[in-house]
C-alpha cells in the first residue's frame, strides 16, 4: 500500500503533540537533587499551619439559638448547680473575662470562647455528689475536625469515650472535659484531681426558674441563683441586722451604660406577696446602716421596688472593678 507523503507528514505531526501532551500532564522522573523531608514531617507541618490559621481567622457567622431552648424549661446542664450563667458572648465578653473562675482563662477554653456565640454555665458547690466544680454548655460554629487534629498533637489532652460511646477530650493538666461538635460544644471541670468527668449532662437536668426567661429579655448576660438566703443572710448580719432573709431565688441582668460601665437589675424571689414587702423594709432599715462601699452601691444605691412576690433593686453605674466584686460575691458561698 501506498502512503502519501502528506499523510505520513500529518501522523508525525499528531504523534508529536500526542507526546507533547502526555509530557504535560506526566511529567518525566528526574532523580531529586536534594534529599526530601519525610511525608509525615511536611503533613504535620501543614496541619500545624492551618490550625494556627484557623485559630486566627475571622469569626463565623452567628448562629445564635436565642432564648428557644430556655423556653423547653431544661437545658443540657446537670441540676444542683448554684449559680447558672447566660451570656450572648459578643456582648458580653469583657463581663465574661472578669468571672474569677480559673478554667475559664485556661488557652482552649478561651479559644473556644472566640468562636461561641451564646453559652450557659453551671457552677456548683463543694461536696457535690457529681464532683462537678463548672459546666458549660455553648452554641456557635467550631471548627471539629482541626479541633480534633490539634487536640491529637497535643501531648496533654487524651481522647476518652462515655459508657453511651459518646467520644470527649480529657486533659489531667487542666482539669478539664471537652467535646466538640460543628455547632455545639461541651466542657467539664473536675474539683477532684485526675478525676475526669463527661463534658456531657445526666439527667434530671436542670429547670429553669419560673419567670427567668422573662426576666433575662435582652440582657447580654444574666444568672440565677439558687438557694441564696446564706448569701443575703450574711450581707444582712455585716450591715448589723443578723436577721435570716428567706429568698428563694435570685435573677441578676448585666446591661451596658458606657464603655467598661454597667448596671445590674437584681429580683429576689419570695414565697408571697407578703413576705416580699416585710423583706423589704428589712432591707430599707438595713441600707441605713450601710456603709458607702461597694457593697452599697450593689443592693443598696437605690430603694427596692416590690413586684408582687418579687423584690428588684437596680444598681448604681458600676465599673469593671464592682463587677468582679459582684461575680466574686456570688460565687463566694461555692466555697
């Protein structure tokens, strides 16, 4: 058979781009001129990098849940708690920085912080049968999988899993239980030491008060406490009115004034509306002994205004200084 002369041109030439082609997307084996780092050295360099990126990254959009799941009346912390917080942490972050809670400064805990958008906690008393010293429960958007990378190559934290094989991060260092989702984070603190406990709720889980969720309405940061009578009792007997003030509950909201300045509206829940109004004229007489301190200008810079069963008492202005005061205060009688 006879080729044409143009039609042997026209195959060499598809032959040489064919070649052409094939050297682009496979490119020839050169030996290496110098010696490669090991493929495990270079992937732990590079996950090391983009944790630190992530870590320093822009924030997320929010994705708060508001007051939806306070309004079910439980919420994923454990009862028997002391003091309950709230906080929409964007607002209320320079607050959430002067709670006198150790565990709260700890470097993952603040990390996890920048990232949450909303979050409750629990502190609870000594001798609890839980050996529960803080719980928190908090929504936002975090990063899971880098988390778990991070917590991986950290030689302080070790991955344990609860009887249900649900799986949480364990450091013996920190005292601290940590589970992370994409959404939603939990985290434990021990009072024992190398005693860890599930970030996770048992129930019963906590209720909460009946008329909190009304009062706590657009304040940043809002707490209950339960069983404060001791608490007021022994403000009471300072001011030289050793008399026992039988509160039930107590409700604190934090509102901004000014920069680094805020007020507080506090309600004391009684049993009736008559209690309600003999606890306070106790605590008018008591205020005219009072000091001009600190303490005045927290419960008693203005008279109480009673609301049926309630007593309220807004604050002064305080500043950061007499915030601290009032956070160390309440969680004073944990001790």
């Amino acid at each position: 058979m006879i080729i044409s002369r143009r039609s042997h041109t026209e195959t060499q030439s598809a032959q040489r781009k064919t070649s052409n082609l094939e050297t682009m997307l496979i490119p020839p084996c050169r030996e290496p001129k110098v010696r490669c780092a090991p493929v495990k050295t270079l992937l732990k360099k590079f996950l090391i990098l983009q944790i630190i990126l992530l870590f320093i990254s822009c924030k997320s959009t929010p994705n708060l849940p508001g007051t939806a799941f306070l309004e079910n009346q439980n919420f994923p912390l454990n009862s028997g708690g002391s003091v309950y917080i709230f906080a929409d942490v964007k607002q209320a972050r320079p607050i959430i920085d002067l709670i006198p809670i150790s565990e709260l400064k700890d470097r993952q805990a603040r990390q996890m912080l920048d990232r949450t958008d909303f979050f409750s906690a629990a502190f609870f008393p000594q001798g609890n049968s839980s050996n529960l010293h803080l719980q928190l429960a908090a929504w936002g958007n975090y990063p899971k999988f880098w988390a778990g990378i991070a917590f991986r190559f950290s030689r302080n934290w070790k991955k344990r899993q609860t009887a249900e094989n649900q799986s949480y991060w364990y450091s013996q260092k920190d005292g601290l239980s940590i589970s992370l989702g994409s959404k939603q984070a939990f985290a434990a603190a021990s009072m024992l030491e190398d005693a860890p406990l599930t970030p996770f709720a048992a129930e019963p889980f906590a209720e909460i008060p009946e008329g909190f969720v009304d009062f706590r309405n657009g304040s940043p940061l809002s707490c209950w406490i339960d069983n404060p009578a001791p608490l007021f009792s022994q403000i009471l007997k300072n001011s030289g009115v050793p008399l026992n003030f039988p509160v039930r509950q107590l409700f604190v909201n934090l509102y901004p004034v000014e920069q680094n300045e805020y007020e507080a509206l506090i309600r004391m829940q009684f049993d009736n509306a008559l209690q309600a109004r003999s606890m306070a004229a106790v605590f008018s007489l008591a205020g005219s002994f009072m000091a001009d301190d600190a303490i005045s200008a927290v419960f008693f810079a203005n008279p109480p205004v009673i609301n049926g069963g309630n007593i309220d008492i807004k604050t002064s202005v305080l500043s950061e200084s007499g915030i601290a005061l009032l956070l160390e205060m309440f969680l004073l009688y944990l001790r």
